[in-house]
C-alpha cells in the first residue's frame, strides 16, 4: 500500500489561524524537508515548499531509489505554505494531486502530526485511507497528546514521576502557584501548553545563573512584588490564542535532557521502543547524540517511566509514533517533562539508520546529529563532502550523511554522523566541522574578491 507523507510540520493547532514571520516562516521548509527520508518507492510527499533537487537526490540515492520514483506535490508558486487544513485543500493541491493519486484508491496517510485536518483532508479530496476504521485517528486524537497541561494530568494520575509544579489557567493562579514554589526552589518554569522545541518556555529565578537548558527566555526576580509582576507579564505573552493553559513547574539544573521513541501499532496494539538517545541542548534543542547514555541505571529508570506512560495513552486510544522527554537532574534524579504524541525530530534518523545500519543498530553504533550551524551556501559543502572520505560509506557503515537543508538565507542544516564508537563518531564530527570552517572560510573569501 503506498503513503501520503504529510509534512503539516506546523498544524492548525499550532499556528491557530497566525501568520508565520521570519525566521520561523523560512525555516519551516528545513523541517519539513527532513520526512523526505519517510517515503519508499511508490509513495506522495505533500511539502509546504519545493525542496532542493540535490537533497532529493541525496535521499533517493542512499535509499536505493530514483528521485522518480516518489512523488512530490508543493506550490509552484515559490511560496512557503504551511500545511494547515486550508493549505491541504487550497487549490494547489487540488491540481496536483489527481495526477499521483487514483480515484479512490486506497493509501495510508503518515502526516507528521495525525491532528483533525488530516482526515478531513482525506475526506476533502475523497481519499480513502486505511486509518480511517481506527476512530482515534479518524477523530485527530493525537492532538490531546500534545498539550503539557494534559501530559502532566496523566502523570499525576498514574504516579509517574514529574517535576513538582500546577496547571494554571488564570493569571492569579499562576502567580499563586509561582510565588508558592519559588518560596522553596530557586527556579521555576512557565510553559505554553502547545508549543515546541523548548519554543513558549521561560525561566524565572532568583539565582544570577544566565544558563537555563530547555528555556527560550529567562528573567530574574528579588522580591514577592517581583515576582507577580514578572509572572504577570509573562503570562500575558504566553496566554494567547490555542494556549488556554499555562504549566508552572520546578525548574532543575539538568545533567542530562533525554528522550525515547516509540510506536503504538493500531492494530495489535503492541509497544515497541524505536530508539533513544540524549539531547543536545543549547540552551535550546540542537541535536541528539544516540544512544549517548553512560549510566545504565539513569536509562533504566528513564526507560521504565517512558513505557509506562506509553501505555497509558495506549489505553486512552493513542496509535502511531510518539517520543517522551525527560530531563536527568544533577542528583541522578529522573524527571518525565513532556510527550509529543507526533512524529519527532527522532523519526527520519531512525528510519535512515535503520535502511542503512540495520535493525538493532542501537548497541552497535553511535549517531551524533546537530542542526546548529549555519552556512551560506550548502553548494559548496555537499561538493566537498562527496570527494571527501568523510561522506558516509555503506560498505564501513561510517561517515556523515547531510539529512536536511532547505533554499533559505537563513542557512540551516542538519547533519548526522556515524561511528562505531562514541569516540569514532566525536572524531569524524570534529573533521566534519573543520571541513565545514573551510567551505565557509573560501566561500567568504570568493564574496570578498566579487
């Protein structure tokens, strides 16, 4: 049965009837790009903006197909067009997609976030779906396990262990709840209900630390007076729009931000842990460095908590992928922050190291990925590395594979690399980044002569 890949990267619920500004409109294609790797031959891929030849050149080659053999459906037009239930049925789509797609035939849908446009975008275009029997996707469910505030009821509900905090829903309880925990910790953290990528997290404190892992923002606070008029305005910021909930919760100092994959088969219902890893963070998320995990107890106890809050979304009618965050405190303290009942930045690295490594690949290789440079020009550093020994080699199973870039001034890239070893895998990224210096070293130095 072929897929349609739904790169809705940013959904309704996340946009809510916004416009996206700069930079978030024009990196919004770098994301998007990255579920190239989620297509076989045979399969549609419906993307918010039309990506670079060379990269889907670079996705087909290593996965043993033609670029012919997917087929790719974008507005034409050069705008970026997040994939909003009224983007899926605007008219672009409305032409394109007859042309890939029978009438009535009968595909599997694999959008990044199986939330309620997803059907009636099937329903829309008359397009019969497998998922359509199962009522939870039927009925966009995966947007409960989206919100913060419905991650931590869960929690509490089934004594899985969380950092202490509330779910507010006015501003005089948030300031409550603020001074309340603030009165016994140093820091604590407001967060957007709906939100990514530590996107709608601020810290508040009343250290001088300028380092908060995981927050967008941080402000500091002296006072009681300080602190309802620092809460006060934050909330006003984060209160808006689909954000009808606020959490408040402790904030740790953080050894380790982690995370696990799993998957939710709609028709056995079995369980099963994809992959794990550790998160870059800086102070934002940046990367992963899979499987990255030293203590065997710390990922045991991480691992324990992870399942058994997948079960019980299980058991609330979750099916598909899903990954849960969690944060390692100093004190080896293991803490569930949040699941994201979607896709994840995880899925695409699995899915090229599974093709490529072979199942089990965890044990028997390290993955270091990172999304945090910048260059100009992603020209020159793809020629490079293809007469490189770098660029990954499928007979050694080494090297570094380019996962996403998109056409942008912002310059964004992520790549992954592969060792059998941490220490392998550290090396050949250091020769990477050097190789990358140079690039961008002879590149400003051609702009210079122009």
């Amino acid at each position: 049965m072929r897929k349609v890949v739904i790169a809705n990267i940013d959904s309704d619920r996340i946009i809510d009837g916004q416009e996206l500004a700069d930079p978030l409109l024009h990196t919004l294609p770098f994301f998007a790009n990255r579920m190239l790797w989620l297509a076989e031959k045979g399969d549609i891929v419906i993307l918010p903006y039309e990506p670079p030849e060379s990269l889907i050149e670079s996705v087909c080659t290593t996965k043993g197909m033609s670029p012919s053999d997917i087929s790719l459906i974008f507005p034409r037009d050069g705008s970026i067009q997040p994939l909003t239930y009224s983007s899926l049925t605007s008219q672009w789509v409305v032409d394109q997609l007859p042309e890939v797609l029978a009438p009535r035939e009968l595909v599997s849908l694999l959008p990044y976030i199986f939330n309620a446009s997803v059907p009636d975008f099937a329903l829309f275009h008359n397009i019969r779906f497998a998922e359509e029997e199962n009522d939870f996707l039927s009925q966009g469910g995966h947007d409960l396990f989206n919100c913060k505030s419905a991650f931590r009821q869960l929690c509490a509900k089934s004594a899985i262990s969380i950092a202490k905090g509330a779910v507010c829903s006015s501003k005089q309880q948030a300031i409550l709840h603020a001074k309340r925990l603030l009165d016994q910790h140093d820091s604590i953290m407001l967060k957007q209900d709906i939100n990514a990528s530590g996107d709608g997290n601020i810290v508040v404190t009343r250290t001088h630390s300028q380092v908060f892992d995981g927050a967008a923002a941080h402000q500091s606070v002296s006072s009681i007076e300080d602190t309802s008029r620092v809460v006060a305005d934050i909330w006003d910021t984060l209160f808006e729009g689909k954000n009808r909930y606020v959490v408040i919760e402790v904030f740790h100092q953080v050894k380790h931000s982690v995370y696990a994959e799993f998957s939710v088969c709609p028709s056995t219902l079995r369980v099963d842990l994809l992959n794990y890893g550790i998160q870059r963070i800086n102070p934002s998320w940046t990367g992963f460095d899979i499987p990255g995990f030293e203590n065997q107890n710390e990922l045991a106890t991480f691992l324990s908590l992870a399942t058994r809050y997948v079960e019980l979304v299980k058991e609330n009618g979750f099916r598909g992928i899903l990954d849960i965050d969690a944060i390692i405190t100093d004190s080896s303290e293991v803490f569930l922050s949040e699941c994201n009942g979607r896709l994840g930045g995880c899925t695409h690295l699995h899915q090229l190291a599974e093709t490529q490594l072979g199942k089990g690949y965890i044990g028997n290789y390290h993955l270091s990925t990172s999304m945090e440079k910048l260059i100009k020009d992603i020209g020159p550093l793809l020629h490079n590395l293809e007469s490189s020994p770098l660029q990954f080699n499928p007979t050694s199973k080494t090297g570094v594979i380019i996962t996403s870039y998109c056409k942008s001034e912002y310059g964004k890239f992520e790549y992954m690399v592969i060792g059998r070893s941490k220490a392998e895998a550290n090396m050949l990224e250091r020769q990477f980044l050097d190789l990358v210096s140079t690039v961008e070293h002879l590149t400003n130095s051609t702009d210079a002569l122009c």
